[in-house]
C-alpha cells in the first residue's frame, strides 16, 4: 500500500490577499528593471530583523519567477555609498537624489520597497509585507501591498499547501504533515 501515490487534494478555501492596490488612472512606461532595495523591519521586532536576510534571496527569486522585469538587488553597502542611509522605508523621509541616484547608478525603471511588518519563524508561522513598487522618473506608486500571512489561518494554510503541491509533483502523503507550514 505504501508503494500506491496518494492523491493529493487541498481542502477549504485558498487565502485571497485583499489590502493590494494598483495604479490603473495612467498608463506609465514599460518597467523593463526594478531596483530591489534591501528589506527594512522594525528596530524593536527582533523576529522580523533576524528574518531578513533569509527572505531576501527568497523574495527576489519569486519576483523574477514573474518574468515582468529584470530584477537588480541594491545591497545595503552600495546604498548607503550613494545616498547615505543603508536600507530606506517607502513611508520614510527619502533622500532628495534617491530616485535619480538610483536610476543613473542600476539603470532602473522602478524600484521596490519592502518592509517585514511581522514575522514569526516557528510554528504557526506569521509574515507581513508591506510592498511598494514605485516609478523613478515620475515617483508614481505602481503598486503596492500590505498583507500579513499567518499560517495559523486555514485559507493562508490551505494556500501554502496548495503552492507547495504544484511544486512538488512527485510528492507523496498528506500535505498537512509536510514541511510546509514549519518553513
């Protein structure tokens, strides 16, 4: 019996993200490349700053999945060079030439904030994203997303072993006992 592929169904609703908005009143330039800035946390959230550096190699990957843009990471040494500060938050006050600096030094056509507003890496885990996708050359907020995922709610749980399913096809036995919803 053990030999026998179990089918494997998800059961219960998906987890549909709500809080996500999209320019849609002009038709901006094709965004060709997109500055990847490095993730902000909170200072005083130690989860959420120790989980930044594991999630941001895995947030480029997804982005470049999308194949819409080319993705450019900006490391926190070479902003810092050319404006100052090492990572910047999309609600902070910018440095006047960061839009500029940052177009003539990565040939960009946007860039990408990301913010880990929660973050918990043990089971149930939690993340929260505040994502904005801002045009350089008129500052133009493209798009932008604020959702927290906790893996404690049955849609979001549903979610993940759904995605995890479609990218482990060969995978057998019941998604809830797979890794997933630990890492």
């Amino acid at each position: 019996c053990s030999s026998l592929r179990n089918p494997q169904v998800v059961l219960g609703p998906k987890y549909k993200p709500t809080n996500v908005h999209r320019l849609q009143s002009f038709n901006p330039p094709p965004i060709r490349r997109v500055a990847i800035l490095p993730i902000t946390a909170s200072p005083n959230d130690w989860q959420a700053e120790s989980g930044r550096a594991q999630l941001e190699p895995i947030l480029v990957s997804e982005l470049g999945k999308s194949k819409q843009f080319e993705c450019v990471t900006i490391s926190p040494q070479q902003l810092q060079a050319w404006t100052g500060p090492s990572a910047v938050r999309a609600d902070d006050i910018l440095p006047a030439d960061l839009f500029e600096r940052l177009q003539k030094q990565s040939d960009c056509d946007a860039v990408l904030f990301s913010h880990l507003s929660a973050y918990r890496a043990y089971r149930p885990l939690l993340l929260g994203w505040n994502l904005k996708l801002i045009e350089l050359s008129g500052s133009y907020v493209l798009w932008s997303a604020d959702e927290t995922f906790d893996a404690n709610s049955a849609p979001v749980a549903n979610s993940a072993q759904y995605y995890y399913l479609h990218q482990n096809p060969n995978e057998t036995g019941n998604p809830q006992h797979n890794t997933i919803l630990m890492s």
